[in-house]
C-alpha cells in the first residue's frame, strides 16, 4: 500500500514565495520520511497558489530522489493534453520516471473562462481529451480528429517519458459516469472521498464491471483514494486544532457562506473525515483499503492556510505513526 | 396502487433517489442524459430493479417525477413530458459545478421558483438540502426516535401530499412548507438546514427560529 499527501497550495497568511518554499521543502520532508507519492491540485483562484501544479513539481523532483510526483488533479477539459503531456513526459525525464498525471474536474470553473472553454461543453472536453491524453501515453505518433482541438496526423509528440507508460489516472468525484469511462479505458481510478468511504464501493464495483466488460486486464487496474486530513497527538486535540482552519476552508462551498458549523464537523469527523489521533487515521484509511480495496491513499495535508509549523507536525505524525503501520498492516 | 416514480438524473443523487424508490416500493424509472442502455451497468450496481428509460418515456409513464439534473442541464430536460405529473425539484444552485447562472445568480426568489418558471409546470421542492450520502445513509422506519426529517415545499397541496408519501415510505419525515417560495430557506446557504441532521422536531423548531411556519397538514 502507498501513502502519499496532496496540496492545492492554500494561500494562507503568507507569502506566495514562502508558502511555494514551504510547499518544496515539505515534499523534501515526505521523501526522506519515506512517503510514496506527493501530488499537487491545479487552481485558477487567489486563494490557492498552484495553478502550474508542473512547475513545483519540477522544483520538488531536483531535491527528492524516491517519492512519485502526481497532480490531484490536472484540470484537463481546458487543457492541452499534447502539452500536458510533454510537460509530465520532461518531468518524468528529470525526475528519473517518477511522474504521473491525475486527470479530473477539479472543485472549480474559473479555468474555463481564463482559457476560453465554455463550460456548458464539459463533458465532451473531458472526455475527448482524456482519451487523447490516454494515447498520447501509450503512443509516440498519434493521428486524432475530434472536436475541441486541432487533428493531429501522425504527429511526434516529444520528449517521450522516461516510463514505458506515464501514468494518468481519472479521478472521480462520486458522479457513476466518471467511474464508468474509468474502467472502460482501463485507466487506474482515483476517488476522492471526505467522509464515509462506503458509498464508493458501488463506484468501484462499476469501475471493475466496466473495464472487465471492455476487455481489460484486471490485474492493470488499480484504485486511489484521498481526501482531507489532519493528524494530531490526540483525538480531541486534532479536532480542536484542525476545526477553524477546515471551518474557513470550507466556506469556499455554497453550503456554508459563514464557515462550516461545529455541528457538521463533528459529524463529518464521525462519518469518516480523516482527521484525529494517528491510531483513528490509520483505522479510516484502514477502512478505505477494506471497502474499496485502494492500494494507494493521499491526505491533502495542509488544507485552509494552517501555519507551515501544524503542518509540518502532522506530516510527521502521518509519515512516521500513520504510514508505517497502515504498510505493515496491509501487507 | 403505489404512485410510478421517475427519476431525472442519474448522477450521485439520482441513483440514491432511484434506489430508495425502489425500496419503497414503488414501480421506479431513471433516465441519463443519454441512451438508457449506457445506463445498465450504473443502475445494475446502484438501483437494480429501476428501470432504465429516456427521460420523456421514464416522465410520461410516471405519477412523480424528480428532477434531479445539474441545473445548468436544465434545459435540456423534456418539459413538455412533465406536464400533468408532480414533479419535484432536488436541484440547487452550486456556481462550483454549474458555473454562474444569471437565471439563479443573486435571485432572492426560491430557485424552485425559478424552475418552475423555465419548465413550465408546478414543481414542489424536496431532498435538495441533504446531501447524496445523508439520503442513502439516513433513512429509518416511522415511528424511529432519531428519524430524519425532509422538508417539502410547495403550493399545490395534493402534489405536496404525494411527495410527503413518497418521501415517508423512503425512510424520512415530511414537513411540509407552504407556499412553494417559503423552501427557500432549505438552499445552500440561506440557513443552516442545508446539511444539517435534524430530526422532525429539531428541523421545526429551526424553521420557527427562522419564522416560517410550517404548514399544518397539506393545503
Ligand atoms: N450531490 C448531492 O449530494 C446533491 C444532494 C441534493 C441535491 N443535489 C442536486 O441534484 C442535482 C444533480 O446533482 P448530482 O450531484 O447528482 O450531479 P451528477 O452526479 O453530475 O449527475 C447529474 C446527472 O444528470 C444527468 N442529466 C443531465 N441532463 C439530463 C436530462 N436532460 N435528463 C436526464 N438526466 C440528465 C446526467 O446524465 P449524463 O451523465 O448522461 O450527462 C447525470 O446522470 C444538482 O442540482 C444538485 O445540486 C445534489
């Protein structure tokens, strides 16, 4: 089982500058700790610093040598999967194939408008450049017609990555579609999931179903999940520590314009968030690994502009309590 | 005869819907956006024993119909196949998902309000304030101390009166608001309903701090 975390890059108090140096030198941390994967969200927003998730990652991979560098995720319905694709091909070049693309929705719309995509036509942009994304992996010379982009006739799309295969996974949000265009192209699925994880078990179950009835092997399929986490010394104290920042974090949905009451939170922590003692962490993710039977998960771990010092405490709880049980115990 | 139940939608909520339909009961149809067949394996997993239709066969044959689309796919629901059904609206308004929309942008009317203008029919409004893995999660028999309440806003009582049915044999207690406008206050962000797990007497005494009064029996 692989453990990794994740960060959109919230901008919290500080700088773009100290929080892009926090951001790299905590990827650092995670390397030496021992952690698998770290992947970075892609947001057009002032109140996230990483719109080019690639570029940090770049940074990361020069003072990392082990951990895999991932997006969570690309937003690539108003992308270009050739250029998405040469980026995270030169990217698995200098990071000595530790690449990987996470291609999803993502939480907002503004790429849309910055890039002149229209929203209405989402499902299509997706899905066209999903496969072309998909292609692009697996073949040097590609010829594609389609709708949202230029044709492409057997053009050479370079570097090639260092991998026999950059991985793109799909990631998915709950919605069954998205599962089902998952397992149909056989692409590896990641579920984001922030409370109960047992309602994705239908999702996973249409994932294998669909890539079984299109002819996949099974034994190339994989499931990921992740969600947001805060690991403290305590059970109470995590809650107590964790809640303003999450509480704020949270009003950026429509559901909670004054912050997420205390109430819902509570609740939230007892249908499944991933916030608590390292013991209560390493259980809900326990818990992912039974129900869905992910091989790999990621906490965003650094969520609503925490100062970098309680990040950094419950990264380390999560890479030296949480990770290395959860690995024995999954073993 | 149990009231025929269509589902419009078959995302997260739709399939919670659908299946819970099912479960009560009650002869259920849902429909995608696109050819029912696509829909086999989804509504296998989720919903087995629904059936999977294109959204104008799955309206026209049924007594309720929810709409349970993005409200940026609203437009592409048939409105025509609606007319003479209870109909009943479990959308929001989400700007994250749907973009901003300038027919709900800033409105301080009921959304509900708002559909039931761009459609065309009477719509009653219900499930929209409790999130697909509450809905799935939440349902007790009647009569369950720790029941959870749904509330269903609308002006006509006998459509009102169905949804409640429908909305008791599913696992939760009705409380109806009247009229249609008044389910404002169940939107994302307009009180803390939306979300919330209340119980009958929890969400009436909510409402009350509110000052809506609930309606007595279905008018
Ligand atoms: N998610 C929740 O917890 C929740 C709770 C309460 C209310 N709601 C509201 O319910 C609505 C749906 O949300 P969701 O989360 O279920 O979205 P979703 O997962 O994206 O699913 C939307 C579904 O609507 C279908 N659709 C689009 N146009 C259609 C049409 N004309 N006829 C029939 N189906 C059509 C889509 O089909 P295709 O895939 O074929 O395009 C898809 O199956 C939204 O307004 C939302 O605010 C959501």
């Amino acid at each position: 089982m692989e453990l990794g975390i994740y960060s959109f890059g919230d901008s919290g108090t500080v700088s773009t500058r100290q929080r892009l140096a926090d951001l790299v030198s905590q990827a650092r941390y995670a390397d030496e700790a021992g952690l698998d994967v770290i992947a970075l969200g892609e947001h057009h927003r002032a109140d996230f610093t990483l719109s080019a998730p690639e570029l940090v990652l770049a940074a990361i991979s020069s003072v990392t040598e082990r951990i895999r560098l991932s997006t969570a995720v690309t937003v690539l319905s108003t992308a270009d999967p050739v250029r998405v694709y040469q980026q995270f091909a030169t990217l698995d070049q200098l990071s000595g194939g530790r690449a990987e693309i996470v291609a999803g929705r993502g939480a907002f719309t503004e790429s849309f408008g910055l890039f002149g995509y229209d929203l209405r036509e989402y499902e299509v942009l997706f899905d066209e450049k999903l496969r072309l994304l998909l292609e692009l992996a697996r073949e040097e010379r590609v010829t594609w017609r389609g709708r949202t982009r230029a044709p492409l006739e057997d053009a050479l799309v370079t570097p090639r990555a260092l991998q026999p295969t950059l991985p793109v996974w799909v990631g998915v949000g709950g919605t069954p579609q998205s599962a089902v265009r998952a397992g149909r192209l056989g692409a590896p699925m990641f579920v984001a999931i922030f409370t109960d994880p047992a309602p994705a078990r239908g999702l996973v179950q249409i994932y294998h179903r669909a890539a079984a009835a299109a002819g996949h092997d099974p034994a190339g399929l994989r499931v990921a999940s992740g969600g947001h986490m805060y690991v403290g010394r305590t059970s109470q104290g995590a809650r107590d520590e964790f809640y303003p920042y999450y509480a704020e974090y949270l009003a950026k949905l429509p559901q909670f314009p004054g912050g997420m009451p205390r109430e819902v939170y509570d609740q939230w922590i007892r249908a499944g968030l991933l916030v608590g003692s390292p013991q209560e962490v390493i259980d809900k993710i326990m818990n992912h690994r039974e129900l869905l039977g992910i091989s790999r998960y990621v906490g965003q771990f650094d969520v609503g502009g925490m100062p970098a010092g309680m990040v950094d405490k419950s990264l380390e709880l999560f890479a030296t309590e949480v990770a290395p049980v959860v690995r024995k115990e999954s073993a | 005869m149990s009231a025929r139940v269509a589902v419009l939608g078959a995302g997260k909520v739709g399939t919670v819907l659908a299946r819970l339909s099912v479960a009560a009961g009650r002869p259920t149809a849902i429909a995608g956006s696109g050819d029912p067949a696509a829909l086999g394996l989804i509504v296998d997993v989720l919903a087995p024993g629904a059936v999977p239709m294109t959204s104008a066969d799955a309206a026209a044959q049924a007594d309720i119909v929810i709409v349970a689309v993005p409200l940026a796919r609203l437009g592409t629901v048939p409105a025509a196949a609606l007319r003479g059904r209870v109909v009943v609206d479990a959308m929001n308004y989400w700007p994250p998902v749907d973009g901003v929309l300038s027919a709900w942008e800033g409105a301080t009317r009921s959304s509900s309000e708002i559909v039931r203008e761009i459609l065309g029919v009477d719509v009653v409004k219900s499930f929209n304030h409790m999130g697909y893995h509450e809905l799935d999660a939440w349902t007790r028999p009647a009569g369950d101390p720790d029941r959870h309440a749904l509330a269903v806003a609308g002006d006509d009582g006998a459509a009102m009166a169905a949804v409640s049915d429908l909305v008791d044999a599913m696992g939760f207690d009705p409380v109806p608001l009247h009229p249609l406008s008044a389910g404002r206050v169940l939107q994302p962000g307009s009180s803390d309903i939306f979300g919330a797990d209340l119980t009958r007497a929890e969400l009436l005494s909510t409402l009350d701090a509110l000052g809506v009064a609930p309606a007595a029996v279905c008018p």
